[in-house]
C-alpha cells in the first residue's frame, strides 16, 4: 500500500492546490515513484490511502493502475491527519490477514526494494523496517541496533544515539492491526507508527535491512528539490525510470 494523505503544509503554497504526492520530482508525479517500487517487486494488487480536497485527483492521475502493470489498484480516504499508522489501519480490510507491504508516498529510494520484499515474503512472520545512514537523523525515527537487532526506535530525537533513519517502508504480518488499535495517541495527537514498531521490537520480532543505494523524502522544500535532483542524474535507472515492464509513457 502506499500512503498519501495529509495536508503537505511544510510545503506551502504548493499544496494549497494540490496533494502533495502530486508535485512532480524531476519528470513525473511524486506518487510514481513508490508505485513503481511496488510494481518492480513484484506487488500487484496496491492500495493508495489518500485525503483532503484534491483525493479525486489521484484517480485521474492513475486510473486502474493498468500504466504500472497492475493487476488492482484501490483506493481508501483518510479523514483529517490521524497520523501513519492510523492510515495503515484502513488497511486491514484490503491485507484480509495476509502480510502487507506499506511505503510513504513521499519516499523515493534508489535500488529496488525487491529483495527485502522477497526476504520478508520467505519469512512473513513479525515486522520489518529498511534503515539508512543520514545526516540529520532527528528528522526521523532513529533506530538503535545491536549486532542484527534494531533494539530501539526514538521518534526525532534532540540528541540522536546513532544516524540510522527508519524509511518510509516497513513490512508487517496481520497483527499489525491489532497492535494499533492498542494505541494511544501521542503529543502530536497522532497514532505513530513508531510506537507499532516499537511493540514489534518488543515481541523480538522486527528485522531490518540497511540500505545502500540513496534514500530521501520529499516532504520540505529542501528534500523535494534534493529529491528531483538524485533522479536526474540517475537516468539509467530502471527503477526511477518506470522501466523493467513497466508502461508510464514517455519512454527513452
């Protein structure tokens, strides 16, 4: 699934007519990008959760998801700003107890995800999250790990302990959902899905993969143009591209 709600206010004016999963990062609409994630994983069944005034927009953009190769492509609103892990649960009804992939809408990741997909399909049972090494963690949640353990999670901390950013992909069995309807809402009056995370730390159950190739968001100004850019000088890359079976148009 891919979130794209919110109001993108870090974004202003810009989103003031538009969702913010719809201003485009370098030659095509930000949404594009973790839908061809997906696609290259092999995922073809994608739930796009979305909210706000410019929802129908999405559905004019992607339409049946036939361009990325997909066999279903559906569609869920979130009301108001409940946070990630409030989207997530939308989900429940579409994962109908099965394991679910999730990435934030404003997430572009260099290299395929196939292989941490393939990795956590082998082995669907707990959570996993992709981390990566950045400079400025307290933007993020920042994982702590020991030898192959991810021990814990802070959620933008003052003081950082180390530079591991959790992504915006994260895997999760069927009881993701029960773990969220556990939750209390935090200060920012939003269910967080590092608290989900952390319950999976808990149980000893969340694995982690540490990326190698470049990660960003594109949610502040700076990230979005420092985003456009990573995808420019990447040309070749099927994944960025839409490339690899994938029909966006446009072409070489």
């Amino acid at each position: 699934m891919v979130l794209a709600g919110g109001l993108g206010t870090r974004l202003l004016p810009m989103t003031r007519v538009t969702n913010k999963h719809l201003l485009p990062v370098y030659d095509r609409p930000m949404i594009f990008y973790p839908l061809q994630q997906l696609a290259a994983a092999g995922i073809d069944d994608i739930l796009v959760v979305t909210g706000g005034d410019h929802a129908g927009d999405f559905l004019k953009l992607l339409r049946n998801g036939q361009d990325f190769g997909l066999e279903h492509l559906r569609y869920a609103y979130q009301e108001g700003e409940g946070g990630i892990a409030a989207a997530l649960a939308l989900a429940e009804h579409f994962a109908a107890g099965e394991p679910i992939v999730v990435i934030l809408g404003d997430n572009i990741f260099q290299d395929s995800l196939g292989d941490a997909v393939a990795q956590f399909r082998a082995n669907p049972r707990g959570a996993m999250v992709l981390l990566k090494s950045v400079s400025d963690p307290e933007r993020f949640g920042v994982a702590s790990v020991d030898g192959d353990r991810v021990v814990r999670i802070v959620e933008k901390p003052d003081q950082p302990e180390t530079d591991l950013a959790v992504t915006g992909c994260y895997m999760y069995d069927a009881r993701v959902f029960d773990v969220i309807r556990g939750l209390s809402p935090s200060g920012r009056d939003e269910l967080e899905i590092t608290d989900v995370n952390n319950q999976y730390i808990e149980w000893e159950e969340l694995r982690h993969v540490e990326l190698k190739g470049w990660w960003t968001d594109a949610g502040t100004v700076a990230s979005l143009r420092r985003a456009a850019e990573l995808v420019a000088v990447d040309p070749d890359n099927p994944v960025l591209a839409g490339r690899g079976g994938l029909a966006l148009g446009g072409g070489d």
